[in-house]
C-alpha cells in the first residue's frame, strides 16, 4: 500500500465550505452526537444543513474545482432542532 492511503487526518472544522472543499469525509455533530456521516458533497443537503444549524442554504458549485459550495441565508426565527 502507498504510504499516503494510510495516513489520516483529524480535524474539527466549524465552516461548512472549507470542510467541503479539503475533507473526504465529514461528521456532522448535534447536542454532542454524530447525526450523519459520510462525503460532504453527499452529506450536506439542505434539510440537514436546517436541522442541525437553524439556517437555509443553497448548493452552488465552484467553477474552478467544481466542488461545493453552500451559500447561507440565516431564516429568523428557526432555532436549530
């Protein structure tokens, strides 16, 4: 095996975007439990994203990498569930 596959890398990340521009895959905590798990690009749907933050977003995709990349629209009045 290439010695780059065995390495791994943990880190916690607070911005959405850059943990879907640099992660393979992500963790999503709420209330100390992991809710979801899996690649961001995949994980990160919009319900989620409501659920655990009390924010709405849009999917857009970067030209460049044609990654993601969410564009957020706090709602008043939603708290996160």
């Amino acid at each position: 095996m290439d010695a780059w596959l065995s390495d791994a890398v943990r880190c916690v990340l607070h911005d959405l975007n850059l943990a879907a521009a640099y992660c393979d895959r992500i963790y999503v905590l709420h209330r100390g439990r992991i809710v979801a798990d899996g690649p961001p690009a995949e994980l990160l749907d919009l319900e989620l994203v409501r659920t655990v933050f009390g924010v709405t977003c849009t999917h857009l995709t970067l030209p460049v990498t044609g990654g993601l990349l969410l564009a957020f629209s706090p709602r008043r009045g939603i708290t996160p569930g």
